[in-house]
C-alpha cells in the first residue's frame, strides 16, 4: 500500500501576492466544499482560508491607498482623498 503523500507546507503569509493568496483561498473553498476532508482537516483548512483572506484584504487595502491622493484642505492641511484624474 503506497504511503500517503505529506502535503506541501504552505508559504507563509507576508510572501504571498493577492494572486496567490487569491489563488490558494480558491483551492480551499474547492476542498471544503468537496466534503470528503476530515473534521481536523477541514478546520485546519478553514483558519488558512481566514488568514488568506485576512492577507487578501490588507494587500487590497495597501493598493487602495496608492491610488489616493493628497488634496489641500480649506484650513490649512492635507487630507486623503480618492484619486480622480482630471477629466478633459
């Protein structure tokens, strides 16, 4: 009887690009929803999937911010508002 195949370790987290993130929080979903994992397995794989997602949304939020910009305030200051390129 062939031994069973170790999973590969999962990359950690702060390496990962929303694609990969994005990528691997899918196969997670896949497995889940297939049904034929073990309870452990399938708790293991749901607290990845939260990290991946959690990952996922902070590497979403970085990208928001590059695309904000700084706009003088009335006062005096600056204040973050979302990037609209000038139109015309």
């Amino acid at each position: 009887m062939p031994a069973k195949a170790k999973p590969k370790p999962a990359a950690p987290l702060e390496t990962l690009s929303f694609e990969d993130a994005f990528a691997e929080l899918e196969d997670i979903v896949s497995r889940l929803e297939a049904g034929s994992l073990t309870l452990d397995d399938s708790v293991a794989l749901h607290e990845r999937g939260q990290a991946l997602s959690a990952r996922c949304q902070q590497l979403l939020d970085a990208a928001d911010l590059k695309v904000q910009q700084l706009t003088p305030r009335p006062g005096g200051g600056y204040q973050l508002q979302p990037f609209a390129p000038d139109e015309g």
